[in-house]
C-alpha cells in the first residue's frame, strides 16, 4: 500500500494451524487491556476541516487537551486546564490568537504561557504559570498530536495517506467511538476471519491466512479472500447499493498493524485506513478511512485537473453508509468483549489465529511491558 507498504525488515515469520500457535484470548489479559499506548507516536485527533474557529477538547490516554488555531490558521494543542482556577480551556475561544479561558478571560499563547490577564493592576505580574504544549501537524486531512516526549516528536512522522488528496482515489471516512480498550479494536481489524459478521453488506468472505510476520513496530497478515466489489467500470460504484452487482472473485488481502494505526488493501481496488485515538482504558476513537482506487481508468487522468477535483469532491463520501453499517456490527462484539473481561476477568476465550498473538506481543512491546 503505497508509502506504508515500503518494505520493513521482518523477523519472524509464522506459520499457521498448529496446536502451539493455539493461544487463549486474554492470556496476561488482566495486564494486556489495561496497558497504555505508546505516547511517543502520531495520533490523528480530528479531521482538519472540523477544526474552525471554536477551540475543540480531545482525549489522549486520559491526557485532556485542547486543540484551536490561531490567526493564521495554524493549529495548536494545549494541555486543557486553565492554571487559574483549573477549569478546561476548550470552553473558551481565540482572540488575537491567543486561546481566551471562559471564566475570567486569561489568554495563553501557542506554548502555553500566559500572556494576559484582563484585570491585572499595574503593580501586578502575571504569574509565572504555563499550561503544557504538545507538537501538532497537519497532514493528509487531519490534525495530528504528538502527546509523548517532545524531543522525540521529529524522529518519526504521521501515517502518510496518499490517497486523501491524490486524485486517483476516492475516499469516504466513518468515525469510530466506543467503549473498549484499543486492543479489542486492533485485534478485530487484524482477524479477517470476522467477515462472517459482516456477511450482510459482503466487503470480503472466506478469508485465509497465508502468512503473517513481525517486527518490533509492526505486524502484516495476508490472508487469501472472496471480494465481492470490483472496480472495473466507472459506473462499479453502483455496487455499493445493488448487491445483484457483486460477483465473488479471489483476491488477496492484506492488513498492517502499523503501530498504532492500521492500514488494508482488498486487491489493488481498495485501500483503507484506521487511524486509532485510545482516549483511555475504556474508550478508544477512531477515523475509518476507504479509498476505491480509480487506477483501472487512465484516460480519467488524462483530464483538466480542475475536473478530476470535481470528481473526487462528488463521489467522496460514497462508501460512508457501508462504513458505518460495518462499525456498528464491530462494535457491538468488541463491547460485549470489553463487558465481559470487566465482569469475569478471569475468563480466557480460545484463539485460533495466530496474528492476534503477534498484535498482543506488539502492544506489550510498545507499552514497554
Ligand atoms: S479559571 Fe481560567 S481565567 Fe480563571
Ligand atoms: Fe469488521
């Protein structure tokens, strides 16, 4: 897939379907979905559109920030208590560029300092308070933070995501929001086996794991599958609404646990992302991100730019309704995963698929654990 795709050293290479790769979900499971996500990565806290005037409160592991921009447009992150009375700056606004607090109007400048306060007498001084700054981006499409060390903000990047502006993709996003702990999430999107859930809106079937392999920062498995959308005629995106359209044919898949995101490919047709927040133990957003690659019509790119835009502008979006019925169906089983483990953590269900042991291993060694 693209920039993501570049080829990591692997080390370890799995097979499938021996007894001993049969491994108990949840085993050290106590620890495991308690485990925290490595602070020191990217995380995609907002689609850059929805970032206008009003400053926006987000969550990072229990960590509350407030993100806004400034005159220019540039957008900032702040650790989201105003020194003062300890009350959250999202409720307040810019002014000159400066994020106002709501209650007594005390501003702060892009590093968190405080800078003024409205009813200070002359013989006073601001006091020497500052609130935490993170290092923001924008990417892609989206706001990104980077909530860890801040010395090591520039040693890595965000996710690239060619395809949310290359004009050879059309893209539709679905916003992930649910009650469970981030690895419930990765496991599900790493197991395609799931598709079996999904059989009413048919994206894949009889998914196969072939392979799957590890690094410290990574895990691919490519599984071989039914696909039952094809994009091979410009009218193929009917198929997301007339199922009579779909035709089953062999493809392979192919999903990446890039810590912390995920990204797909169904064939050459479909590329898809899921850029993960873990707000916290219990909560876990997500942006779910489709693309339907439209490489098989050349002629299309041999069009004036401006028309290719228009293109892109109308038919974004279009796999929405798919996305979302898919999230609702994935989240109801990875909340009954969640509710169970809090009820009965003692409880261990079995696991078959080898990949979810390399994603557990890839958590634990991410948290430092
Ligand atoms: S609580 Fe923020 S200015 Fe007073
Ligand atoms: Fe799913």
């Amino acid at each position: 897939m693209a920039d993501s795709q570049a080829e990591v050293p692997l080390t370890t290479q799995a097979g499938m379907g021996t007894d001993s790769q049969h491994t108990q979900v949840g085993d050290s499971g106590a620890s495991l979905r308690h485990l925290p996500s490595n602070p020191n990565h990217w995380y995609a806290v907002r689609p850059a559109a929805d970032l206008k005037g009003e400053p926006q409160a987000i969550e990072l592991w229990d960590q509350a920030l407030v993100i806004y921009r400034d005159q220019a447009g540039v957008a900032h992150a702040l650790e989201d208590v105003c020194p003062h009375r300890l009350v959250k700056l999202s409720h307040g606004r810019v002014e000159g560029g400066h994020l106002v607090c709501t209650y007594h109007g005390w501003q702060f400048d892009a590093q968190g300092a405080c800078v003024a306060i409205p009813y200070l007498q002359p013989e006073q001084r601001i006091p020497a308070c500052r609130v935490r700054s993170y290092p923001v981006r924008e990417q892609d499409g989206f706001i990104w933070v980077f909530p860890g060390d801040p010395a090591l903000a520039d040693q890595v990047t965000p996710l690239p995501i060619p395809e949310w502006h290359g004009l050879k993709y059309l893209g539709s996003w679905a916003l992930i929001d649910t009650a469970t702990h981030f690895s419930y999430l990765i496991e599900n999107l790493m197991d395609m086996h799931h598709g079996y859930l999904h059989s009413h809106y048919q994206p894949w079937g009889e998914a196969r794991l072939e392979t799957v392999n590890r690094d410290t920062n990574q895990v691919i498995a490519r599984y071989q599958a039914q696909c039952f959308f094809t994009v091979d005629q410009i009218w193929s995106m009917a198929q997301l609404f007339l199922p009579a359209l779909r035709q089953p044919h062999p493809e392979t898949l192919t999903v990446r646990y890039a810590y912390p995101h995920w990204i797909a490919s169904l064939g050459e047709d479909f590329k898809l992302y899921c850029l993960l927040v873990p707000a916290g133990r219990h909560r876990t957003r997500a942006y779910f991100l489709h693309f339907t690659s439209l490489h098989r019509f050349p002629k299309l790119h041999t069009l004036p730019v401006w028309f290719r835009r228009w293109i892109k502008g109308l038919f974004s979006g279009t796999a929405r309704n798919l996305l979302e019925g898919l999230v609702r169906e994935d989240m109801v089983m990875i909340e009954e995963e969640q509710r169970m483990h809090d009820t009965q953590p003692q409880r261990r269900g079995r696991e078959v698929n080898p990949t979810l042991t390399h994603v557990q291993n890839l958590i634990r060694t991410q948290a430092g654990r």
